[in-house]
C-alpha cells in the first residue's frame, strides 16, 4: 500500500503538526492526512475517502468516541477507529481505565496517548496497514425522507415506499416514524402499536438486533414499524443519540430502515440524515416551494448530505390548476434535475381515512404507481456502506434547467 489515508478528527488544531512531527520518524508509511474539527465533519470525510485509519481525540470523557466509533462503523466499516487523548483533558473522576475500556467495548482497540510518539505510530500503521482486509457486513439500508416545509408528502410517499418494499421483503423493511409532533404513519398503516420509538431509545443500552424486532410493530403488510411518540411529553425522549444508535442496529437488523421525518433541520433528523444511504427531499409544485427547496439543497450539501446522496422528489399532492406549475418549470427554477413526480392521486386520500395503504393495491404500470416503482428500484439498488454511490436515477427523471 502506497499512500495510505489517515482522518484525524479533533478540536485541538496542533494535532495535524503533532501527528505529522511523530510521523517524519516513521518512515515506511507516509499517509495523506485528512483533518476534522468535528464530528459530523469527520464523518462525511470518512464516508467520502475511506480512511484507513481514524484517529479520534477523546476529550472529556468516553461518550463521544463511543458514539463516533458506532456510526464510523457504519459508514467505513474497513477502517480502524484510533483513539487519542491526553489524560489531563478528561472532566474530574474520569479515569484513564475507564476511558480505555469504554473505547474497546466500543470496537476501538487502539488507544494513544499523546503527544503521538514515532515508535507508536509506526507500529499502529505496521499492524493495521500490514493486516488483510477486513471482511465486511453487509449492512441494511437507510432511506429517509425529508422537506423543509409541513404538508409536502412526506409520510405519504415514505409509508408508501416502506410498504411497496415490505410486499418483496416481508419482515425485513423497518419504517420509523420520526415526526415527533405528530406522527402519522401507524394511522396511515391503521395500527396501535403499543411500543414507540420512544421504547426503543429508553432501551437503548440493552438493544440488541433482537429487541429491535420485537419493540417494534408488525403491520398487515409485513412491514416493521417504530410509531412515533404519541404526545409532544414523550418526544422530548428522542434525542440524536438515541435515534443514531436505533438506525445502527436496525440497519444490522433489517434489509431496509425507511425514516419519516418532520420539516426541520435539528440534531435529531441530522443524525437521521448523517446515516441515510439516500435522502429523498420532497417538495410540491408552487414558487414558494420551490424557491424554499433550493435552499434547502444547498442547506443540505453545506451539512454534508453531498448531491450523490440527495434526490429530488416533486409530488403533485394537489390538483392541477390553470396557471399551475409544470415539472419543466420547476426544474428550471430549481437549477436541479427531479428524479421522480409524482402525480395527484385522489385515493391516498381517501386511503388517509380508511387506513388501508394505497400502495398496497395499486398497479405499478400508471400514475402514483409507476413512479412509486421506480422510487422503490432505487432504494432496491442503493449500495450500502462501503459501496460506490449510485449515479442519480435517471428513468423518471426531469431533467435539468433549460439555457
Ligand atoms: N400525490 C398526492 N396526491 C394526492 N394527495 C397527496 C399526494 N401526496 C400527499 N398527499 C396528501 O397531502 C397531504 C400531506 O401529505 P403528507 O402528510 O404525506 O405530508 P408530510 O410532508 O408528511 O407533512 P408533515 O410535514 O406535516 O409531516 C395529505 O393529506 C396527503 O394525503
Ligand atoms: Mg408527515
């Protein structure tokens, strides 16, 4: 191996002279080195390039290592999580011990102390680098859907997906309902689930692939569902680590994890977002709209959801009207390609009172159906985790502006 790739994600911005003073001595390996203030930052970093190795400064105590080491196994399974710290930076009555267990438990078996020292490096790069490939898993997908304005179809179009995949996947999609206000999907679905997802975070610490299944609720349509919370008390429960460590395991549990959210950007549909292999941003088809989506993309991109990852959904969910927008139109004034449009259709409406899904029973040969097939091939194909991206699906597409 050549030139290997190493992350550093750390608030210290001495750590990359640091690490690259302690690697001059280290001759045989001279890796490029990638820096991260931040999590989040450090995440996409190591989506995108697939570091080797990863070094995370723990500050404070073990809490965030843990959580990071989580997702990055996620995203870049292939890569081995590095923890770096000094002892004098830990909160009062951290030991040192405690730290280091924490992080094994968390699959981090390297632990260094800084400041870095040649002879640790060399053999920390001898032993991963000089080590076979790892073997991975293959991980569930997750999908989520999300708009930057109430009423644009979201639940519709994500309960609709979760049970159009559910019919080719029996027990293996797991639809989660995040709209913490007021979620809809267990009424679209016309079920009572007694647990919520609210069961699963406050379970959070003993959750394993098997409580999963069995906290959240079957529907008719062999479609898994986590309900969200049934009052605004029981939502304050559901924070972004909590939710993180659900779509973890549930992405080893499940074929497909399929997430509703709710028109806002906040840490809970970040964390939701930061672990999504496709993120179907849905809007409708008036200026304001429009104008507010453009934004929203871009809002996205600058949160590391890059375009590869985005794809733009417009849904017709009223009835055309004299002077209405057309998708042409729309692409023009968005500056972006629309993968998919969906049409109006009455049923879901009614489909809304009778709790009886309308994808259930549709065909997938016209109208609503047809572009909800083609929405579901693109879920079926999106690699997971370690695989390349997926070129934007271009069947149903609009595509982009006109000169
Ligand atoms: N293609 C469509 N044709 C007809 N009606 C639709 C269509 N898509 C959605 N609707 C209707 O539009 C309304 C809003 O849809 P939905 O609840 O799915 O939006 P949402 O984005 O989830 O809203 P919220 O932000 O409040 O969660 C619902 O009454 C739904 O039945
Ligand atoms: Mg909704």
């Amino acid at each position: 191996m050549k030139n290997p790739q190493v992350l550093i994600v750390g608030t210290d911005p001495m750590l990359r002279d640091e690490f690259n003073a302690a690697l001059r001595g280290a001759k045989k390996w001279s890796p490029v080195v990638h820096l991260a203030l931040e999590q989040r930052q450090g995440l996409e970093i190591a989506r995108n390039r697939r570091p080797e190795v990863i070094c995370f400064e723990v500050r404070h105590d073990s809490s965030e290592l843990i959580r990071f080491a989580e997702e990055a196994a996620i995203v870049t399974p292939e890569s081995t999580v590095v923890a770096i710290f000094r002892p004098e930076d830990f909160d009062a009555g951290v030991e040192e011990s405690s730290v280091v267990i924490d992080a094994m438990r968390a699959g981090v078996t390297d632990c260094l102390r800084r400041p870095l020292s040649t002879v640790e490096l060399q053999q920390l790069f001898d032993r991963v680098l000089g080590a076979a490939p790892r073997e991975q898993r293959e991980l569930g997908r997750v999908i989520s859907f999300v708009s930057n304005k109430g009423g644009a179809g979201k639940s519709s179009i994500s309960v609709s997906s979760a049970v159009a995949l559910a019919q080719d996947y029996p027990d293996d999609v797991l639809l989660v309902d995040t709209s913490l206000q007021l979620g809809v999907a267990a009424m679209m679905l016309d079920i009572s689930p007694k647990t919520t997802i609210v069961d699963a975070i406050q379970e959070s610490h003993r959750l394993d692939e098997t409580l999963i299944r069995q906290i959240a609720a079957p529907s008719p349509y062999g479609l898994h569902v986590l309900a969200a919370p049934p009052d605004a008390v029981e939502a304050s429960h559901v924070d972004d680590e909590g939710l993180s460590r659900i779509i973890t395991l549930a992405r080893r549990t499940y074929k497909f994890v399929i997430i509703d959210t709710y028109p806002m950007l906040d840490s809970v549909i970040m964390a939701a977002l930061d672990l999504s292999d496709l993120v179907f941003v849905v809007f409708h088809a008036t200026v304001p709209s429009v104008v507010g989506t453009a934004h929203f993309l871009d809002v996205l991109k600058k949160v590391g959801v890059a375009e590869a990852r985005q794809r733009i959904v417009l849904n017709y969910n009223f009835p055309r009207v004299s002077g209405g927008l057309k998708a042409q139109d729309v692409v023009d004034r968005l500056g972006r390609d629309i993968q998919h449009v969906f049409p109006f259709q009455k049923k879901l409406i009614t489909a809304l009172n009778t709790g009886k899904p309308y994808a259930a029973s549709c065909g997938k040969r016209f109208g609503f159906g047809k572009v909800l097939a083609g929405v579901v091939r693109e879920i079926e194909a999106t690699p997971g985790p370690g695989q390349r991206a997926p070129a934007a699906h271009q069947a149903m597409a609009v595509p982009g502006p006109r000169s």
